[in-house]
C-alpha cells in the first residue's frame, strides 16, 4: 500500500481580525431547519445499464486529486 504527500496550490490563512471592527455587531437571523434526508431503499439506489450520468472511467486515489485539484505529488512513501 502506497499513500503520497500532495500539495494543492497555495493557501493563503485569512489574515487575524486586529482588534474590534467599526461594524456594529449584528446577530445573523437564524437558519431553517434542514430537511430531513430522503431514505432511499438499496433496490432503488442502483443505477441503469443505460444511464447517461454513469461513469465507468471513474478516477480514485491520486488521479482524481491531480485531475480535480491540480495536486502534485510531492513525496510517496511506501507501506508494506
């Protein structure tokens, strides 16, 4: 088993808040309840042979983070 090290782009921290702010402070109004997720039976969370949205050359691992991130590999390390 091999796991690597990735970086993904540069990350900048938000800078740290210096002192008070000249806002006054207001209290955002409050958040609706979620909604309950859907339960959905195993039977139906199958996809069709015929399903343009399934994907058969789905990445894992580290393509999908080169792919979808733009990650580099920095270092591997090998585990046996």
């Amino acid at each position: 088993m091999q796991f690597g090290i990735f970086s993904v782009g540069d990350v900048t921290p938000p800078a740290p808040d210096s002192g008070r702010s000249s806002a006054p402070s207001t209290t955002p109004a409050p958040r609706p309840p979620a909604p309950e997720p859907r339960q959905v039976s195993p039977e139906d969370d199958i996809p069709e042979e015929d399903d343009p949205d399934l994907d058969e050359s789905a990445l894992s691992g580290r393509d999908l983070l080169v792919r979808e991130l733009g990650a580099t590999v920095v270092e591997e390390i090998a585990h046996e």
